[in-house]
C-alpha cells in the first residue's frame, strides 16, 4: 500500500485527505477506501472514477474535452440514473491524476497524488 494525497475542489468547499492506496498493476486500478467508508478506484487505463458505499454506487468515465454518460445506482431503489459528465481536464501520470470536470453544472476537481 501506496500513500496518496486526495483532493476534492466544487465551487464551496475543498476536501483534502491521506489514504492508503492498493495499485493493481495488472488491472492499472488504484483503490482506497475514503474516511466515511465509501471505496473508490480509478482506472488509469480506461479513465474511470468509481465510488461505491451502501447506499449507491457512481461511475463517471472521463474522456478529455467529451461528453460522457455518468452512472449513478441508488442501492435501495434499484435504480439508475444517467448524467451528462464533461471533462474539462484530464491528466493521468505514474504519480498523480487530475481530472476537472462538470456534471449538471458543477465544476469538480479530483486530484489523487502519491506521497
């Protein structure tokens, strides 16, 4: 396990945290689980941010200056919902990612350092 900074910018707050990341070279998928429980990956291969707790589950693929389908499953409803996710910024390195997107108008900045 891998030390990594974790920064989560929107327009009011900035959430900043230390986590433990497993990096499965094989399937080039970084995964951590977050302070409130929720396990999250990012694959740098295919660009995918997953966040999965026990109340729902999100999926925003990122493809640079495109618009994507966003997934969100709601556990307890067993349902799906599909959200427009553009991404503004994209920048994926041995060390660092960085993605700046928007989804229903909201700017988001996820950035995953190591240590």
């Amino acid at each position: 396990m891998e030390k990594y900074n974790v920064t989560i910018k929107n327009l009011d707050t900035i959430d900043k945290y230390k986590v433990s990341v497993l990096n499965n070279l094989e399937e080039k998928i970084l995964k951590y689980t977050e302070k409130d429980g929720t396990i999250t990956s990012f694959d740098y291969e295919k660009n995918i941010l997953r966040r999965d707790n026990d109340e729902m589950i999100i999926e925003f693929v990122f493809d640079k200056e495109k618009v994507t389908k966003g997934k969100m499953s709601v556990k307890e409803l067993q349902g799906e919902l599909e959200m427009d996710i553009l991404t503004k910024e994209l920048d994926v390195k041995e060390d660092k990612i960085k993605v700046v997107y928007v989804v229903n108008g909201l700017t988001f900045e996820y950035t995953l350092e190591k240590e």
